[in-house]
C-alpha cells in the first residue's frame, strides 16, 4: 500500500513539474522512497532513499536543461558551466 501511494506522489509530482530539474527531482525522490522502502522495509529507509534519488534526479534533470553546456570543476573544487569542447 505504502509503495502505490509514493508512486502515485511521484508520478503526479513528475507531471506538475516545469523544467527538466523538477521533473528530474520528482521522478528521482519517488523511485528512491519505493526502493529505499522496499530494501530496508522501513519508512526510515524511504525517506534516505528519496532525498537520495531526489538529489541525483536534480543533478540529471539539471544537465539536460542546457543543451550544448558542460559542467566543469577548478582546481579549487568550485563548478561553472562552459560550452562543451
């Protein structure tokens, strides 16, 4: 019961969503919670799970929205965007 109520919260969430990134976190969080519930049978584990999925939703829904642009690290650790070479 737990696991069709989080899915219907996802997909739900998924098509209200406006950019890649929301649509990205949504899709992301909703199918962390059933996997992190269904391994650790607990709603501890559901909850780890969707700010987990939600998290690297984000970063894959994020990538996507820019098409052409790459996301790079400095020497220093720091990220910035850049066209793609």
């Amino acid at each position: 019961m737990m696991r069709k109520i989080v899915l219907a919260s996802a997909f739900v969430g998924a098509l209200a969503s406006c950019t890649a990134t929301e649509k990205g976190t949504a899709i992301g969080a909703g199918t962390g919670a059933v996997i992190g519930g269904a391994v650790s049978n607990s709603w501890e584990g559901a909850a780890v799970g969707a700010v987990a999925g939600g998290v690297a939703g984000a970063l894959i829904g994020r990538s996507t929205e820019r098409r052409g642009y790459c996301v790079y690290r400095d020497r220093y650790g720091r990220t910035y965007e850049a066209r793609c070479s």
